[in-house]
C-alpha cells in the first residue's frame, strides 16, 4: 500500500510539522553548499579512503619539514599513491593561512604568482606488488604557481579541478629569515619538573629589522617534534634588551620530555627485523605482526636513536622504493590488564599524521586482554608511540604509556610571526630548531 507524503500529517494538528519539514528542506540545499566550502579542516587530513603514504618534505631530505625560504631555489616535494591503482585528475591549489592555521584576509592574487591552480602530472604505476596502486609525484613550487607571501600555507588537492572535491590537504610554510634566534633545550629549571619536562629558551636578535611594538605584532609558536596538539604559543618577550627578545620564562615553555619512540622494521616482507614477531602472506596481502609492546610508564630511561616519530619508506626487496615497495597490515599489539574508562589509546607518529582520530584508535580485546590496532602501512623504518587521549581533552597524554623524562632527544621548532600595523597577513620572519642532544 502506497501512501502520499502529505496523507501522513493529520489536518490542522499536522500543519506545524509540515511548516517544519518545508523549512528544513529549504535549508538543506544552503547547508550542503556550505559543507562543500569549509567541510575540510586546516591541517593534515586525508579525506578520500584511496589514498596512502601522503609525504611532503624538503628536495633531497626526506625527514624534513616542508619549508621554504621565499624567492629561493628551495623545493618542496609532494608525493602519494592512490590504491585504486588507476589513473585521476589531481589538481592542487595554496590557502595562505595566519599563524594560528586560519585562512588569512589577503586574496589569491595577493599571494599566488601564476595561475591559482595547476594539475599533478607525474605518476607512475607500481611493480611486482601484491597490492596495486599508483603513485604521484610533485615538485613545488613550479613555473605555474608560486607563493609570494612568507606565512603558513595549505596546500589543497582536489579532484577534477573541483576544488570541493577534497583529496588531501597538507600544511608548508615560507619563511623570510629577518631575524636570528638563538636558543637551547635544557631540563625545567623549577625541581618539581627537572626528571621528566624540558625547558625551551631562547633570544631573537632583531637587527636592522623594525618591530614596532614586539608585544602587540609578534606572535612566537614552539612545536615538538611532528605534533601539532601541544604547541605552545601566546608568548611574550619577558624581557627587551637592544635589539634582543629574550624568552626565558621557567614555567610557560616546558614541554614533557617523553620517551624515545619506539620503531619497527618492514624494509623487507622476507624476514624478520626489528620488533617483528611474524610475517603472514595472502595471495592479496601482507600481515605484519608486532611483537607485544608493553607499558613504559615507570621505566628507567634507556637511550635509543630514533627519527622523533617520522617514517621513511625504503624497501629490501626491490630497487626502487616509491613503486616497487608493497603494503601490509601492520598488527598492534598493548597488553593491558583492562580496558580505560575515561578516553582511548592511539597510535601516535607520522605514520598516523599526528593525529588522533577513529582510524587510529585502538579497540580493546577482552580475550587477549590487550589493545590492539591494524594500519596498512608501506614498507618502510617507522616510528611510534602510544597516548592516551581523554575525554574532552585536545592535547595527547603520552607519558601515561610512554613515561617522561628529562634526558630524551627531542626535535624543537620555533616560529616566529610578525604583524606590521595595517597588514592582512602574519609574515613567518624567522625559524630556529633546537635538539637538547645539540645545543
């Protein structure tokens, strides 16, 4: 029995509902329009399930940073496969962005040279792989588009020269070296925090470069290794001599100093390497099981080399490590008496884009009494660790699995922005690294 729409509302009593329903179908078609505009966020996030292994990285240094110094030959490579192993119109486009990752008041124009959008072009098909993709590759900026701003940038790739069609987005940025920064990573001044926190200082030498106002236009952001969660920002020069900011603070730019990452080895799907208990084969997969990580909470702090969280993709197996390398599910492992109540373990590194999303949450397994996670991951030298994200809370709690002390190698970043009265844009005027191993 087929009934019409409106039979179902009763007369009178019904006419509220109909109002309602006439009203939400009106909106329905501007609300779609607005999450096709602003449904992607302003960071790294891969938002179509075919794509894998998104890396953005310095020419010739591939665990770097995408930076770059503006009017220079600096390059920034960008390259991804697509595990629908066909071939798709990639385009891609640049959102200049403030210095806290919004999008900033200046017009494409203002910032691009050349067109404000332009194809990838360079692919490739992999080999003799047992999961099939295709492989793309970029070198930015190119003769068609160009940034002419310092600052943060997005950089967008979408489908078919839609640019609502979202694939991924990646943040670079341009620097401008105006000013030198000098500064050092050392254990918390303050005794409560000296086994377990580092303290991030340092002086920015101005020069001949004019800051009004260093309070009101500088904005100075500290990041920690890859993550993106805890930065610390908001920073004020405590004192001003000369030409010299000094940021000293003992309470404000303390960081936990963590643990050492843990690591294992896929370079090749032959044999065993480092923290692999076994390798199954399918006729369409690899299965690559981890040995069983255990809780390092109150260890003793024990000296390992690491890559701070980053990966690389290399393979034992073939020659050419882009095309030729293959996939695997890689299996988790957390031993843990029961599961927590109060938020959630996730897989934390580059390999998971420093995120802490559903796709990186671990499910708990009762029969097991562990925490447990597959990734299909490249074959490659990885980085990871395990936090705990509460609930309600934005910034990880890793030393809750992973411990913290003093003595770990950390890579620091420091940003330093500037506003001129007037201006629509923070300009990115200086970049330092620091490393407590390398003063």
């Amino acid at each position: 029995m087929h009934y019409h729409f409106f039979s179902l509302i009763r007369p009178y009593q019904g006419w509220p509902i109909l109002l309602i329903f006439i009203a939400l179908f009106a909106y329905l078609p501007m609300a779609k329009g607005e999450t096709n505009k602003d449904y992607f966020l302003y960071g790294n996030f891969i938002h179509k399930n075919n794509i894998q292994t998104v890396l953005f990285n310095q020419k010739g240094f591939d665990l770097s940073d995408p930076l770059m110094r503006i009017n220079s030959g600096d390059r920034l490579v960008l390259r991804f496969d697509d595990l629908d192993a066909d071939y798709k119109n990639y385009y891609y486009t640049i959102i200049h962005c403030d210095a806290n990752w919004e999008p900033s008041d200046l017009q494409q124009h203002e910032y691009i040279e050349g067109f404000y959008e332009d194809q990838i072009r360079d692919y490739r098909r992999s080999m003799n792989t047992r999961v099939s993709y295709t492989h793309y590759y970029l070198e930015f900026p190119g003769p068609n588009l160009r940034p002419t701003k310092s600052g943060n940038y997005l950089l967008k790739v979408y489908l078919n020269g839609n640019p609502d069609d979202v694939v991924f987005t990646r943040r670079f940025s341009v620097f401008e070296q105006q000013v030198s920064i000098n500064g050092r990573v050392t254990q918390a001044n303050l005794v409560r925090y000296r086994d377990r926190k580092q303290q991030v200082s340092f002086t920015i030498n101005t020069g001949g470069y004019n800051i009004s106002n260093p309070y009101r236009d500088l904005q100075v952001v500290i990041r920690q290794n890859g993550r993106w969660d805890n930065t610390i920002t908001d920073l004020e020069p405590r004192t001003i001599m000369g030409n010299e900011l000094v940021y000293d603070y003992e309470d404000k730019m303390l960081f936990e100093g963590g643990n050492e990452f843990r690591h294992f080895d896929i370079r090749s799907l032959r044999y065993l390497a480092g923290n692999i208990a076994d390798i199954q084969s399918s006729r369409r997969f690899w299965d690559v099981y981890l040995l069983p990580d255990k809780l390092r909470t109150y260890d003793r702090y024990y000296s390992e080399d690491d890559l701070n969280g980053r990966f690389q993709v290399l393979t034992h197996d073939a020659r050419n490590a882009m095309t030729e390398s293959d996939y695997a599910w890689v299996h988790f492992h957390l031993p843990m008496d029961a599961p927590l109540a109060e938020g959630h373990i996730h897989v934390m590194g580059a390999l998971t884009n420093w995120h802490f999303s559903e796709d990186n949450k671990m499910n708990y397994n009762y029969g097991e009494n562990a925490y447990e996670l597959s990734l299909l991951l490249k074959q490659g030298y990885y980085n990871y660790q395990y936090a705990y994200m509460p609930e309600g809370v934005v910034t990880a709690d890793v030393p809750f699995i992973e411990g913290s002390h003093s003595q770990t190698e950390n890579d620091y970043t420091v940003y330093v922005f500037h506003r001129r009265p007037g201006d629509l844009y923070d300009r990115l005027i200086g970049i330092s690294h620091m490393n407590p191993a390398v003063p």
